[in-house]
C-alpha cells in the first residue's frame, strides 16, 4: 500500500509551473478586490481562504476564494448589497454572476480558475453571524496544524474521493467536503490511516472530540467548534461507499484502483429506468437543487402507493434551466389488480365502513385466513408512464413541491430508458443502473 500511495502523492502535488500561475492568479484577484473595499469603512478585511491558502488544492481544480470582511454591527441587506458591489465591480472584465450559499456570493473565472469573492463578517471564535464566518479560523487553523506531509496527504485523500464520487459538500452531492478532507488527515495523521481506520470505522463512531450526543452513522467533529459535526451534511450512501472504498483499497492496493471500470450493466436497468424532465426558471443552485431532490423523493413515494417498486432513484440539475428525475423500477408494468386488506369480521363498525366504501367498486370480496375482509379491486393505471403523466397532469400538488409547480405547468416529458438522452445525461445516469468496481468486488 505504501509504495501505492506513494505514486500517486507524487502526481497529486502541484508543479512549480502550475503553483507560478496559480498565484499570478491569485494575487491578480485579490488587488482587484482590494482596489474596490477602500471604498467601504464598513469592511475591516480581506483575506484568502479555502484550498489555495491552505495549500492542500489539487492542481486541476484549484478554486481561489477571497474572504471580504464585515463589521459585525452591519445590517443584513448593506452586507449582501456590499458584498455584491464589490465581487461584481472587481471582477467585471470576468463576467461575474451571483452563487448562493446561506448568503449570496459572486464568482468569476480568470484563465479557467474559479474565484469566489465570499462575504462574511469579522467575528470573534464561536460567534457566527453567517455560516462563512468560520471559514477563516478554520483556514487559520489548518495553517497552523498541517505539516507540508500532511498537506499532500490530503491531496491524495482527495483525489480517492474525487474518484469515487464522494468529494463535495454541495447540496447536489452531499459528499465530503475538502474541509472534512484535511480534518480526517489531521485526526488520523496519514491518508493511509484514513484508510486503515474508515475501513473498520463502526456506527455513531466519533472522530474528534465533543461532549454533545448527535445522531448522525458516523461524527466528524469541527476541530474550531466541537458542537459541529461535519458529517451532518453527509449522505448515507455516500458515508457508506467511503467505508467499502476504504476495505477495496486495503483488499487490492494496486495504482488500477485509481482507475476504477464500471461493472457491465444489464440492458434490462436502461429499460426500467422512469425519466421525467422538465425545465425550471432560473435561480440560486442550492435551491433548485433542494426542491428537485424532495421532488424526486416525493414522486418516490406516489410510485410505491400506485404499486410500482421503486429500487433506486436520482434527480440531475445542469443549474441553467434544465432537470431530470430518475427511477430505477422493478417493473414498469403491474398487474391490474391488487388486493386491499381490511379489517378483521369480529371489528363491527370498521368492518361496515369497509365494505361500504368498496363493495360497489370491487372486483371480489371475501374473508381470508387471517380473518380480515379482502378486496379485489382494479388499478386505474398500470403502466408508470401512464400513472406519472396521470398525476403531473391532474395532481402536480401531490407530487412536485410548491416551488417547482409553475415549472412543471409549463410542460415536462415522461419517458423510459435511454430514448432522447444525451451522453453526458446517460452518464449522470449509469451512476443509477451500473455496480461501482471501486468498491464493490469480492476478494
């Protein structure tokens, strides 16, 4: 494992060409954002964050994030009228927009670099005002904590999440974030450790130190604020497939697993995936990412009481106008009738309301073996395409979550498989219907 890692720590770490022109960027950044604070008394600061002043970026996807400092005494609105001004003026030969986060922040790219001029307001250690107002102590704090070692062993631990699918904290993800990535390194000292210890890691497991209970499979504690767990933000799955990530590698430590085959798939998976899509007017990426997932979720849930089993859905947002919700089904078709279970004949009064309600569209009725009046009775629909386009149409309420709804009045398209799918959008898929060789394999 040693000699693996070893290899790729080598390829992790930024060339001396690659690190010139990152700071050329960095630094062309920052003086134009410093040229435009002078001109608000209500900033006190500015300073570089994330990644690029921790020293553990990655060098394909290095992220420059510049911090603007706010009194704390400033209003809500003058700190994000301010905070606006200042990216968008900076930035302006860039073409900035807007991103969201708990508070609007403006992003721009400068010779493919992303910079993220992020509002947060000077504070002291515990008092946050905003949930950005403890990105600089932790920057502080993982500068003062990280040895040059450790640094390129969170790049490593990075690139193995990247590879997995696992690395973002971004609501669409729900994945490790490269904060929690340098907090593991620095609890456990090496990437391989992480690996050693994810791999045997048991339920409510707590990383770090804390005094508080949380409920979350595993806890990962913020070393600047231990009534933070980290892991809070985490998926299941995703905290789940870091685990067999971390037994794969240690089963088979081979420079392959860092270039991962899909399984083959079954063509039958493309046939039972249910696709609706539609497009959405344009707003903040946290939000419609939040509502496409508790669509999906809530579509879930209209599929498994119309009778279709779903065994695994995903939702995809391009953040520009278009979304997709996915359905892994069992089967598309069902049968035409189902069987509704009843009360048992000794209940007098729930016995009558049963019967009542149903006798008149039932197909058969009778007494089973445990007692309780059964009813036969015919589904409306049992084709999914046919039940899916039925509830958007005449029950969107139901399904699709109030802020989605003008959307979806709009028009959307239900379909099966893979017939008008881009590539690209067959790739968000695969995720859905193929076995991850990454991490699951036998021994």
């Amino acid at each position: 494992m040693k000699q693996i890692i070893s290899k790729i720590g080598k390829s992790v770490i930024p060339s001396k060409n690659i690190e010139k022109s990152k700071k050329q960027i960095a630094d062309e950044a920052f003086i134009l954002v410093e040229n435009q604070i002078r001109n608000y008394p209500e900033i006190v600061g500015l300073e570089f964050g994330g990644s690029y002043a921790k020293d553990t970026w990655l060098s394909k996807e290095a992220d420059i994030d510049i911090f603007i400092k706010f009194k704390k005494s400033i209003t809500d609105e003058k700190f994000i009228e301010i905070s606006k001004k200042v990216g968008f003026e900076s930035m302006k030969k860039y073409n900035p927009y807007v991103r969201y986060s708990e508070h609007p922040y403006v992003e721009a790219r400068i010779k493919k670099t992303k910079i993220n001029v992020v509002p947060c307001y000077d504070v002291n250690l515990g008092e946050w005002k905003s949930s950005a107002d403890r990105s600089p102590f932790h920057t502080k704090y993982m500068q003062n904590a990280l040895t040059p070692k450790m640094r390129n062993e969170v790049r490593i631990l990075k690139t193995f999440l990247k590879l997995t699918k696992i690395y973002g904290a971004e609501i669409a993800k729900q994945g490790f974030s490269g904060y929690v990535s340098e907090v593991l390194i620095l609890n456990f000292g090496s990437f391989e450790n992480v690996i050693k210890s994810i791999a045997q890691i048991q339920q409510n497991q707590i990383i770090g130190k804390t005094s508080k209970v949380f409920e979350t499979s595993i806890i990962i504690i913020d070393p600047i604020d231990s009534n933070r767990n980290l892991a809070a933000a985490i998926s299941d799955e995703n905290i789940g497939k870091l685990i067999l990530a971390c037994r794969s590698f240690q089963n088979k430590s081979a420079l392959q697993f860092f270039k991962p085959k899909k399984l083959k798939s079954s063509k039958n998976n493309w046939e039972n995936v249910l696709v609706v899509k539609f497009n959405f007017k344009m707003r903040s990426p946290d939000i419609i990412w939040g509502q496409v997932k508790r669509a999906t979720t809530s579509l879930t849930t209209q599929l498994e009481l119309g009778g279709f089993s779903v065994l695994r859905s995903k939702s995809y947002s391009d953040e520009l106008g278009e979304a997709y919700l996915f359905f892994l089904l069992e089967s598309t078709k069902i049968p035409k009738n189902y069987s509704k279970s009843g009360p048992e004949f000794f209940r007098e009064s729930d016995c009558n309301s049963f019967i009542s309600k149903n006798i008149s569209k039932t197909e058969l009725m009778w007494i089973g073996d445990d007692k309780k009046i059964i009813s036969l009775e015919k589904r409306k629909y049992n084709d999914v395409v046919k039940f899916m386009t039925e509830l958007l149409k005449n029950n969107l309420q139901t399904g699709i979550p109030k802020g989605l709804q003008s959307d979806f009045k709009k028009g959307f398209r239900v379909s099966m498989g893979n017939k008008n799918l881009s590539k690209s959008i067959k790739e968000v898929v695969s995720d859905l219907i193929l076995t991850d060789g990454a991490i699951f394999h036998s021994n």
